[in-house]
C-alpha cells in the first residue's frame, strides 16, 4: 500500500526559487535561494532530518 509522505513543490521568480514542502510531521513551510541547486539542499536536508528521527510504522 503507498502512502504520500510529503509534498514538494517548487516555482521559479527573475530573483529566486521557492520551495514549498508539506508533511505531516513538520507542517507546510517554504524555502527560498537565489539557486535551484540552493534550495533543494536546503529541502533535502530538511526532509532527511525530518524522516530520520521519525518513529518507524
């Protein structure tokens, strides 16, 4: 059975990239960078602390 387990949308503006993340666990937020490569980091990082202390189901 799949299960979503976030969601990850990301838009593009002349100045930035945005990243907008939804989880159970940490909610909606948003990350901002001049790059793409910048904010996936940032999104990346975010979702492996996220899900590494998540209890196992």
């Amino acid at each position: 059975m799949e299960e979503l387990i976030c969601s990850v949308e990301f838009l593009r503006s002349p100045a930035e990239v945005v990243a907008r993340v939804s989880s159970e666990a940490g909610g909606v937020r948003e990350y901002r960078a001049p790059s793409s490569g910048a904010v996936i980091d940032q999104v990346i990082n975010d979702l492996q602390e996220e899900f590494e202390s998540a209890p196992a189901t």
